[in-house]
C-alpha cells in the first residue's frame, strides 16, 4: 500500500508541474511563475518610483492591506482570515521560514517585524510575493479569474491597462 501510495503522488507530481513534496512526502502546491508575476506587479504598483529597499517592504505590507477590505466585504472579516490563513499555509509549505506568521482576529499579519529582522531584504521580499502569489491563486480558485482581475482592478486600475490575464498568462 505505501509503495502504491509514493507510486500515486510521483504520477500526481508530474501532472501538476508546480507541485513537489514536503518533507513528510505531501504535496506542496507552488505559487506560479505567473502568480508571482502578478503579486511582484502589485507591489510595484505600491512602491513610490525611486524608492529604498524599506519603502519596498512597505509597499508588499500595503498589497495585503488594500485588499483586506474588499475581499472582507466580499466573503466578510471571517471569510478573508480563513483565505489568508489558507495562503499562509500553502507559502509556509513553500517557504520555511513563513511558518512563523500568524494571521490575527482582525486579519492582520504577526510575527512579520521579527520575520524581517531575521531574513535578508531580498529574502523577506520574495517570501512576500510568495504570500502574495497563493493568496491570488487561492483568490482565482475560489471567485475566478474575471471577478478576481475586476476586483484587483478596482483596487489597481493599472492593471486591467496592462492587460493581466489571470487565466491564460499575461497579454503582452
């Protein structure tokens, strides 16, 4: 039974091509090349042209915060800390060191300040955007990609002008 087990998620690995196993041999879900474009977009949108490497980190925390009220009015304060809560669990699968975050009542982020203090800035970067590209995954899965770019668009109107296309890559 446990070699047909191994045998089913290796088959089931090479179908998904953005899957791997963690290290109790379960399978992790990756955030898209394409996700993290998208999310890396959004933090761009957010940072002020010609800006530090601390006011980048403050433009990711910003993504995260722009979008808790919408995505609380479209699925309520609950709703959007159980999706967070779902993408921090699939970016700590990928990225170790987010299994120190917790999502709070209110639907923010802790432990982010202590997490920052111990990564590189490039690497506390790219375990945002990896954040960032689960929740947006996880956002196309549940409401798809029309609702999900009107919504994003709603937010940041550049982005429909870039022609993102959240189900077939972007149109440029």
């Amino acid at each position: 039974m446990a070699a047909f087990s191994r045998h089913h998620r290796s088959r089931q690995q090479c179908r998904t091509g953005s899957a791997r196993a963690d290290a109790n041999g379960f399978q992790v879900n990756r955030a898209t090349p394409h996700m993290r474009s998208i999310a890396q977009r959004l933090i761009n949108y957010e940072r002020p042209a010609n800006a530090s490497t601390e006011a980048t980190d403050t433009a990711i925390f910003q993504v995260t915060e722009r979008l808790r009220p919408h995505l609380a009015m479209l699925m309520g304060n609950a709703g959007f800390r159980a999706l967070l809560a779902r993408a921090l669990a699939l970016a700590g699968a990928e990225v170790a060191s987010l299994r120190a975050i917790q999502v709070n009542a209110d639907g923010t982020l802790e432990g982010l300040k202590t997490l920052q203090a111990r990564l590189t800035p490039a690497a506390f970067r790219e375990v945002r955007v990896v954040l960032l590209a689960q929740l947006l995954g996880l956002l196309v899965a549940f409401i798809g990609p029309v609702l999900t770019l009107r919504l994003l668009g709603e937010i940041w109107p550049q982005l429909e002008a870039d022609n993102v296309d959240f189900g077939n890559g972007d149109k440029k």
